[in-house]
C-alpha cells in the first residue's frame, strides 16, 4: 500500500527492468484516512498506452462526509504504474496486491524431456 498526501502527492509502483517475470498489481481498496478534511479527493492512476503516451485516469473521488472509501475489486494494472492526488490534501490511503508470475525457462524444460526419453 501506499498514502498520497499533500506533501507526498503521488507514488510510482515499478519493478526491475531487467526481471523477466509477468507483474500485475491490483488496486483493491482506495480511503480517506485521520486527518482527512471533508473536500474531495481525487486519485488518478498514470501510465502508458500502446503508443507509449502518458495517460491520466480518474479511479476515485473521495469526500470524507459522503464517501470516504471505495472497494476497487482488485483493479489489475500493469507496472510502472503511479497514483497520484489529482485534488484534495488526504491522507489517501491505497491498498491492493502484487502478483509475480515467473516464466518457466524453456531450455530446462527441453531438457527434463530429453532425460526422461533416455
């Protein structure tokens, strides 16, 4: 998890560039926390589309007297990903999982079947 806050607006998730394992990161649960002032608060999730272009994506607007959390039900995004408080102050608290799916090496499995045939 992560806390946007005036003085900390936004917060990159990334991973090695050089690790060669699937990563998926999912957005569960995005609240207001103590401290929060009753004003809106925008979280914005930037990242990259197919043309490598920064994209800008509202996922919530929070307000501490009408909805001060919502349930993103495990939101997957793809690393780098950064969230960012587009308005308000937070505390914004961010919560989810990351997932690493490790790719099997080919050339190993190659050779498990060859010892098995002999």
């Amino acid at each position: 998890g992560c806390e946007l806050t005036a003085n900390t607006k936004s917060y990159t998730f990334q991973v090695d560039e050089e690790d060669d394992s699937d990563h998926i990161l999912a957005l569960s649960v995005v609240c207001l926390t103590d401290g929060a002032k009753d004003e809106c608060n925008v979280v914005e999730v930037v990242g990259r589309n197919h043309e490598n272009q920064e994209i800008a994506v509202p996922v919530a607007n929070l307000k501490l007297s009408c909805q001060p959390l919502l349930s993103l039900d495990n939101f997957k995004l793809q690393p780098p990903v950064t969230f960012r408080l587009a308005a308000g102050s937070g505390p914004v608290h961010l919560a989810g999982w990351h997932r690493i799916m490790h790719r099997e090496d080919a050339s190993f499995e190659e050779d498990d079947d060859l010892s098995e045939e002999e």
